[in-house]
C-alpha cells in the first residue's frame, strides 16, 4: 500500500505511530545484535587492561620500597666508609704533625711519656 493511501484511510497520527514503532523495534534490533556484543568485548578488554595497570603499579611500588632501602643501607656504608677514611686521614695527619714538632711543642704520646718514665 502508499503510504498516501494510509494516511487517508486510518489518519496521519496512527500511521506516524505504526512508523515509529517499527522505527524504535528496527534501532532495538540492531543495538541487541550488532553494538552489544562489541561493548561486551570492549568491556572485557578494559578490565583486563585495568587489571594489567593494577598489578604494574603494585610492581612499581614494589620497586621503588626495594630502591629506597637500598639507598638507605648504600647512604649508611657511604656514611661508614666516610667516618674510617676521616680516622685514617686524621691519624696520618697526627703522625705527621708528631715528626715535625719537638717534643716541647706537642704533647707526648703514652709511648714516649712510658719511655721517659722507664729512663729514671
């Protein structure tokens, strides 16, 4: 049938709502069978992506707790090493400092001062 003739036997507002109809059962029909299994594959996608930067992060806070420690523990054999050379430093300078001076111009060692007791 024309649409025309439609119109004319059973009026416009009931022949626009037969056309809507199958307008809204048309755009259901093709959602349901063509745009919903996307989406549900689209979604399963995304929540194995969400779970992949889930368990990156998790590794990366893990990493960086592991840098920090080793920072830390390397910070204090740095600290270690630098206190033994300043000992070092300090005794070779002492020992320096012991040759160059007279005996009246520093003060004895406990060796030198057992020395000069033992002399009597």
């Amino acid at each position: 049938m024309d649409p025309v003739e439609l119109v004319n036997k059973y009026g416009f507002p009931i022949v626009a709502a037969f056309g809507l109809g199958y307008f809204v059962y048309y755009t259901w029909t093709w959602v349901t069978t063509e745009i919903k299994p996307v989406i549900g594959a689209a979604n399963g996608t995304l929540i194995a992506l969400i779970d992949r930067i889930r368990m990156l992060d998790n590794d990366l806070i893990r990493l960086n707790q592991k840098v920090e420690t080793v920072m830390q523990l390397r910070g204090k054999s740095i600290e270690l090493e630098r206190i033994e050379a300043d000992k070092e430093i300090n005794k070779i300078v002492e020992d320096h400092r012991k040759e160059e001076l007279p005996i009246g111009k520093r003060r004895a060692t406990k060796k030198e001062i057992e020395q000069a007791a033992g002399d009597d």
